[in-house]
C-alpha cells in the first residue's frame, strides 16, 4: 500500500458502486475544488477505472502518484497540478 496517511489528504472521493463514465465525471468535478498541488484519494469499483483515471491524469495535467487495488477496490492517489 502507498505511504499517504489520511490526514495528509485534502480530499478523497468514494466512486464505488458507479460505473463509467460517473467515477471520472465525479473525479472531474472533485479535482476542481481541490486547491493546486492538493491530494485526492479516489475509491472505485468499477475496473475501467484504471485505464480511465490514468489518462485523465495524463490529459489534464495531474500526477498520479500511485494506484493500487486492495479488496476489490481501485485505490488512486492523484496529486492536483499547481496552477
């Protein structure tokens, strides 16, 4: 597991139990309240996710820090780029 404890977190989004396209569209809209250079943990079920959040990291600009799938989940931890 990734070495980022909870209270170094600005925000985390729980997308589990949706399917694409939701867990990106929420994703969208969290990262953008977050503060440039926020982190965000993202909590998904949907298997997509991990094409589908590394290429919106990609495409906008924010750094995925690390992803790892624990219990059935897909965990991301996505670092907001600084404006």
């Amino acid at each position: 597991m990734p070495d980022f404890p909870d209270s170094s977190l600005d925000a985390t989004l729980d997308a589990s139990g949706l399917n694409c396209p939701e867990p990106v569209m929420m994703l969208h809209n969290k990262v953008r309240d977050l503060p440039a250079g926020g982190l965000l943990k993202v909590i998904a079920t949907d298997p997509s996710t991990r094409r589908d959040i590394p290429k919106f990291c990609n495409f906008l600009g924010h750094e995925l820090l690390d992803q790892a799938e624990e219990a059935g989940s897909y965990l991301y931890w996505i670092r907001k780029k600084a404006d």
